[in-house]
C-alpha cells in the first residue's frame, strides 16, 4: 500500500507521494505514473509527483514529475505549486520560501498565508526563460530566439515562436483557440522531427496586452485544464513578439496565473494549489494495464 495525495492546481491534477516514507524504488516510479494516473485501473490524474530528499547540496527537497504515460518531465509549474504546500502541510518543513532541486534546475517557491495560517497562493520562481534553440532543444542551426519560426504539418503551415522553462514549448498565436482542433493537431506537433525531446504545444489568443487566453497539449499527457510552465512561455513568447507586457493574466480552461517576466530575467508565476483527497494505493505494482 502506497500512501498518496492527490492535488490540483487550475485543474491540472497529480498524485503526490512522500518518499522520505513511501521509499518506493525510483526505477519503478515511471511504471507506478502509469498506474496511478489510469482512470479506469488507477486513481486518474495527469501524472506522478515524487517528494524526495535532495541529492545536490544547498536544496531542501527533489522533485520528480511523471507525466500519465510514465515519460520524466523536466517539471511542471502548477505541480510545483502544489509540491510547496504538500511538504509545507504535511510539516516536512517550516519555511514558506525554499529551493527545490529538480531536472530544470533550482526552483523556488513561495507561500503566502491566510490569517488562519492555511496556504491561499503559491508563488514560483521559475528561474529564466531559454530561448537558444539547442537549448529548447530543436534541431537544425542554432538560432537565438526563435520567434516566428515556421514548420509543416500534414501540408499545414504553422507559425510559432519556442521557449525552454526548462522543459520545451511552442506556442502559436492564432484569432481564436476555440476554433483550433487541438486533440488532432496537438500530438502531431509535439512528435514532430523539429523536437528530439517532442514539445508542449500551445495556442493562444491575445485579448489584450495583459490579458492571453490559451489551450495546451501537454508533452506525454495530452489536453490538460492547465500548465504552468506553459503560462510562463505563452507570456515571454508574447512579449517577445511585442503582443503583451511583462506582467499578464494568462486565462486557461482551468482557471488563470498571474505571470510576470521581471527585471532580473526571471519568470515568476502566481497561483492557487488544492486538495482533492487522499487515501491508499492498493494495486499491485506488478500489475500491467492495456
């Protein structure tokens, strides 16, 4: 039996387990993703989220995510949110600012707090934005930054600018995200050559200079309510296109983030991170799904 929480942020939904107790083996982690995150078989979520201890000094916690297919992502905003309050409650530590060890570097969150001492917001920073074009990564000639770059797709033209928060994104500006039909254009970009990690891919729509309204497809979960990282990159694509400020309201199917690209270089994300229940893993580790 694993003991597990499952968490939301703008309905964006993990499962969390503490592996200071859990101490489940992290080569079987990729496989429990899978199981955890079925709907039918599992409990359903859009991945796995591991609190672990740190193995670079001068980091309070590790962070590994683990999308619903059981692939390793470099992180996740909104899981990040939901990663501070998870160890803030569960008493794993008393600071409301510390650094997080993950595969897309240092990452620090910042709590802020009720009157009655309970999380209301979760502040991240998410270090700088990539914009080099190996470091996204894509192939073919290094280029800084790809702000309207061009591919095909099934003898469609798409327009789009790509962004590292350490883990890769393209977003595409179009008139109206409604009318995208994301469920068949969505994998057929992120598996695209151009990408030899696949991408998250974005579309969006400008309402106003501080205001963006988008839809996602997340590498290796499909349409999710919300991304965080993804946020961070639809606002430095924006700005850097002359389309929106440094600080916007970006609006997604699960609610909004107030993003802010500062002076220091740095992204900064703002949101809310929820419970949804806990409770015990039963299934067998053993077990395979279909």
């Amino acid at each position: 039996m694993i003991a597990f929480t499952k968490m939301e942020g703008l309905g964006n939904s993990y499962i969390f387990i503490n592996n200071f107790e859990a101490q489940v083996p992290e080569e079987r982690l990729p496989e429990l993703a899978k199981l955890v995150s079925d709907k039918n078989f599992g409990i359903g979520s859009d991945g796995l989220i591991v609190v672990l201890p740190p193995t670079s000094p001068d980091h309070d916690f590790r962070f590994r995510i683990f999308n619903a297919d059981g692939s390793e992502a470099e992180m996740c905003g909104n899981g990040m949110r939901c990663f501070a309050r998870f160890v803030y409650d569960k008493g794993l530590t008393r600071k409301t600012r510390f650094p997080v060890q993950t595969l897309a570097g240092t990452i620090v969150p910042e709590l802020f707090l009720g009157e009655n001492g309970e999380v209301v917001a979760v502040k991240v920073d998410m270090g700088p934005p990539q914009l080099r074009s190996t470091k996204i990564p894509m192939t073919g000639p290094e280029r800084e930054p790809v702000v309207d770059a061009e591919l095909e797709a099934e003898g469609h033209r798409f327009v789009f600018t790509a962004v590292s928060m350490g883990n890769p994104h393209i977003v595409i500006f179009v008139d109206d995200v409604e009318a995208v039909n994301l469920a068949y254009w969505g994998p057929r970009l992120e598996h695209h050559p151009l990408f030899p990690r696949r991408t998250n891919v974005h579309f969006v729509q400008v309402q106003d200079s501080s205001h963006l309204l988008m839809r996602t497809w997340e590498r290796g979960s499909g349409i999710t309510l919300a991304c965080g990282t993804g946020a961070c990159a639809v606002l430095v694509a924006a700005h850097l296109k002359g389309l929106a400020n440094r600080a916007a309201t970006v609006h997604l199917p699960g609610g909004s983030l107030h993003v802010e690209w500062a002076s220091d270089g740095h992204v900064y994300m703002t949101g809310p991170a929820n419970y949804i229940c806990e409770g015990r893993f039963l299934r067998s580790m053993t077990a395979t799904l279909t």
